[in-house]
C-alpha cells in the first residue's frame, strides 16, 4: 500500500482588534496578507474622531478589494475584513 503525504492546508485565524487610530493600518494590512479574517471593533476611533474613522475604512476598502478580499459591516460597532476566497454573505435570513 502506497503512503500519500498531503501537504498541511494553510491555517486561517480569525481576529479580532479595536481600531483606535489610523496608525493600526500597517498591522491590519499585515494580517490580511497573512490570509487572516478580521473584525474591527470601529467604537474607539468613531468616538474620537469620525472622519479619520471614515478615510481608516476607505483605505481598508480598496486595500482588501485590490487583494480579492471583502469587507462589510457587522452591525454598529464592527467591520469584518477577509482575505482572497472568503466572502461575506450579505443575504436575510
């Protein structure tokens, strides 16, 4: 009997962060090329400052779409961000 040795699929993690401020983008952008899912707690920096929290997620938007990603709103407080191959459904139960 011939042995197969399958190669160890890459592991997804899924985490979760406050988005405080616009200086967490390079961390958030890391964690997308390493095929992370995100969700973004967006509370701490709409509280502080709105407008830097709208161009934080206009700048996440076309940095996931250009790697084939999604991103949508969970509700009030949060924003999920997912790598190339994983979409969010937006359909109604």
């Amino acid at each position: 009997m011939e042995e197969t040795t399958e190669k160890p699929k890459a592991q997804m993690y899924v985490k979760a962060f406050p988005l405080r401020s616009v200086d967490e983008i390079p961390k958030i952008k890391d964690e997308m090329h390493k095929n992370s899912i995100i969700i973004l707690r967006i509370t701490p920096l709409a509280q502080k400052n709105v407008e830097e929290l709208r161009k934080v997620v206009e700048e996440l938007y076309t940095y996931v779409v250009s790697l084939g990603g999604d991103i949508a709103r969970l509700g009030d407080e949060r924003v999920i961000l997912t790598p190339p191959g994983v979409k969010v459904w937006r359909g109604l139960l």
